[in-house]
C-alpha cells in the first residue's frame, strides 16, 4: 500500500506540475494574443487618422477651388457691370434712382 500510495502522490504531483505548465501556457498565449490585438488596433487607429487627414485635405481643395470661383464670379459680374454702366449711362442712373426711391418709400414706414 505505501507504494500505491507514493505513486498516487508522485502521480498528483506530476499532474499538478502539468496544470502549472499548462497555465502558463495558456498566459503566455493570452500575452501573445494581447499585444497582436493591440498592434491592430493601433494600425487601425492609424489607418483612420490618415483617412480623416486625406478628407480634410480634399475639403480644403474643394473650397479653395469653389473660393476661387466664386472670386472669378465676382470679378466677371463687376466688369459686365462696369461694361453696362458706361455703355449705358443714363439708364444706370435711371436704374439706381428708381431702386433709391423703393428703398426709401420702403424704409420710410
């Protein structure tokens, strides 16, 4: 019996130092697995900052290019204006005094 008894100790011993192995197995796997995870998620993290930085630079192409129109707009309205103007000149004057006079009957109530 004593000898049954050693190897059931000496079998509990061994299945204990298996579990530890086993245990630490499994932690380092975790470990492992952790900083795989992390590593992603920074790649990730840094995949978006750079497409958030692209979209910001496209929107900010987009409006200097609708700035610059706009600007071009502006610029061909006031030389056609000017182009009327001294075309015209009497029928400026005329335009601007009517416009005068509705704005202030307008204003004036």
């Amino acid at each position: 019996m004593a000898m049954s008894r050693s190897a059931e100790e000496a079998q509990q011993v061994l299945s204990e130092l298996e579990m530890q192995q086993r245990i630490d197995d499994l932690k380092a796997e975790i470990a492992a697995i952790s900083r795989t995870l992390s590593a992603m998620g920074g790649q990730k993290a840094e995949d978006f900052r750079d497409h958030v930085e692209n979209l910001a630079s496209d929107a900010v192409a987009a409006s200097r290019t609708a700035v610059d129109g706009a600007i071009a707009e502006a610029r061909s309205l006031e030389e056609s204006v000017e182009r009327h103007i001294k075309d015209n000149p009497m029928r400026a004057i005329g335009i601007a005094a009517g416009v005068g006079f509705l704005f202030a009957l307008l204003t004036r109530r």
